[in-house]
C-alpha cells in the first residue's frame, strides 16, 4: 500500500478569491499587530503579576480567613458544641427518655391490655348479637330493593328504547345523512376552487418575484459576501499567527536589550566589584572584629566570674564574723542495716548453697 499518497487536488479558486486575498491579508496584518503586541504585553504582565502578587496575596488571605474564620468554629465546635451536646443527650436520656420508657413499660401497656380485655369481652358479649341482627334485616332489606329496582330500570329502558332510539336513529339515517354529503360535496368545490385560485395568485404575485430575486440577486451577493467573510477569516487567522511570531521577536529583543543593559552590568558589577570588596571587607574587618569581641566577651565572663566568687567569699567571712561559725550538724546513728551485696549467678540465699 502506498504511505506517500498525494494530496486530495482542491477546487480552482476564482479571480476575485485571488485578487481579495493579498490586499485583504496586509490590511488585516497592519490592524491585529498592534491588538497582538498588547494582547502579549498584558499577558506576560498578568503572568508576572500572578506570579509575584496575586498568588502571595491569596495564599496570605486564606491563612488569614483561616485563622480568623475556620480554626475559632473548629475550636468552638471540637471544645464547647460537642460536651455540651453531649451533656444535654445525656441529661434529656436520663430526665426524659428513661422515666418515659418506664412509664410505657409498667404504666401503659399494662393498662392497654387490660383495656383491650374489657372492649373484647364487650363487642363478645353485647355488639356480636346485635350486628348479626342487624346484617340479617340488611340483607333482607337489599334482596327487597333489589328486586324493585331491576323492574324499574327494565321498564325505563324498554320505554326509552322506543321513544327516543328508535326515532332518532331514523331521522339520522334517512335525513340527516344525506344532507350532510351534499353539504360536504358543496364545500369541497368551494375550497377547491378558491384554493386553486389562491394558490395562482400567490404563486404569480409573491413566489415568482421572490424565486428570481433569490436566484438572480441574493445568491450572487450572498456568494462574493461568502467569499469575502471567508477571506477574512483566513486573513485574521494569518495575520494574528504571523503577529503572534513579530510579538516574540520583539520580546526577545527586548529582553535581549534589557539583560545587555541592566542585568549583564549589574552582574558584572556583582561578581567583579561588590564581592571582592565584600571579601575583602569579611576579611579585614568583620573577622577580626569578630575575633576581638570573642575575646572581649570570654575576658569579661571571667572577670565577672571572678567578681562574683569574691563577692561570695567577702559575704561568707562578714557573716562569720558577724554571727560566727555555723553549728556542725551532729550525725544520728539511724541502726539502718548494712547494704547487701547484689546478687550474682554464683551466689545463692538459700542454706544449703550457700558459701
């Protein structure tokens, strides 16, 4: 099978496609260029802006609202909420649930029962007798209309039958039916004809013109107007694609110009000046500065040291002086038994092996 088929052959494209589309191309270019420039310009500004404001911002807003909002409701909830509505479910099962459980369990149900009991022993004894009477008289009283009422719905009907069916199925047949198909043929010619007549003259009057007005006016119109809007389209597709390369040119040019004038100097200018010099300021001063203030400070916590052990001994001869020497403490015999050796695997309590 052959991969490199050719291309499918397009359509021949009329004089007037090929004459629109060159003028229609550049005019369209010089129009999106500049919409194109600034469309990039504010993107890459939005880019940057997301980047170094809006995101910080946002990520500073929600730690905010959180600790603002979320973590006093989460603490509120988690530390009071909770015990209290479970101290409440508790108090509302022991005051409320529990004396009503009880109350059902000994009160009510034993009542119910018994309640149950006495309307059975009742509706046995006094309802049963009187509802079978009842029923019987019922059903007597039922067959007796029954039997009335087939008669006279046998009569009515029979009465009905011949005095309204009958004629009115006759009258139907033999004169209203034809009458009404020689009034139906009537209005059938009519409508025929006035809608044939109709139909010509609308056909002559609107049709016609508006079918040639169609195919000889809008059709051609609507045909270039076709090819134009389509020319466009393709025209601003293109000029915003070759809009969009002459917009990264220019920013690259850009910021080819802006690393050459600021960054480059300012790099050179960091690495070739300020860090020599900031060496060589580490090395010549703040080193032994720091060195020195070491020495300061490791002279001066000695000689505070010192200061504050004469201090202490100057105290402790003023009070003997004063008040002169401290009573010894005498030592207390406390006859504490004498610590034992710890144990070892050798050695054993027990008398008859021991060493």
């Amino acid at each position: 099978m052959d991969l490199d088929k050719p291309p499918a052959p397009q359509p021949p494209e009329g004089c007037l496609v090929v004459a629109l589309r060159l003028p229609v191309r550049i005019v369209v270019l010089v129009l999106v260029l500049p919409v194109r420039l600034a469309w990039d310009a504010l993107v890459a500004a939005g880019r940057f802006l997301h980047a170094t404001v809006l995101r910080p911002l946002g990520r500073a807003l929600l730690r905010a609202g959180r600790a603002l909002f979320v973590w006093p409701f989460v603490a509120l909830w988690r530390w009071v909420l909770v015990p209290v509505g479970t101290a409440l479910g508790w108090l509302g099962h022991v005051l409320v649930v529990a004396p009503l459980c009880w109350l059902h369990a000994h009160v009510l149900t034993p009542l119910g029962r018994a309640l149950r009991w006495a309307a059975r022993g009742v509706v046995t004894c006094l309802l049963a007798p009187v509802g079978r009477g009842l029923a019987w008289l019922a059903r007597g009283a039922g067959a007796l209309l029954a039997a009335v009422g087939l008669g006279v719905f046998t009569g009515a009907a029979w009465l009905v039958r011949y005095l309204l069916v009958v004629p009115a199925r006759w009258v139907y047949v033999q004169v209203l039916s034809p009458v009404g198909r020689a009034l139906l043929w009537v209005a059938e010619a009519l409508v025929t004809g006035a809608g044939a007549i109709l139909y010509w003259t609308a056909r002559i009057l609107f049709v016609l013109p508006a079918l040639a007005l169609w195919r000889w006016v809008l059709a051609p119109v609507g045909r270039v107007l076709a090819v134009v809007a389509r020319e466009v389209v393709d025209a601003l597709g293109h000029a915003w694609r070759v809009a969009g390369r002459l917009s990264r040119v220019v920013g690259r040019a850009l910021g080819t110009l802006f690393r050459w004038i600021f960054v480059e100097p300012a790099r050179w200018l960091y690495r070739s000046v300020l860090t020599p010099v900031g060496h060589v300021v580490r090395d010549v001063l703040l080193r032994p500065a720091a060195r020195v203030a070491r020495e300061v400070g490791r002279v001066a916590g000695l000689t505070l040291a010192a200061a504050r052990e004469t201090l202490r001994e100057t105290r402790r001869d003023l009070r003997r002086a004063l008040f002169g020497e401290p009573r010894q403490q005498v030592a207390v015999d406390r006859r504490e038994p004498p610590a034992r050796d710890p144990r070892t695997l050798g050695s054993s309590t027990t008398v008859l092996t021991k060493d």
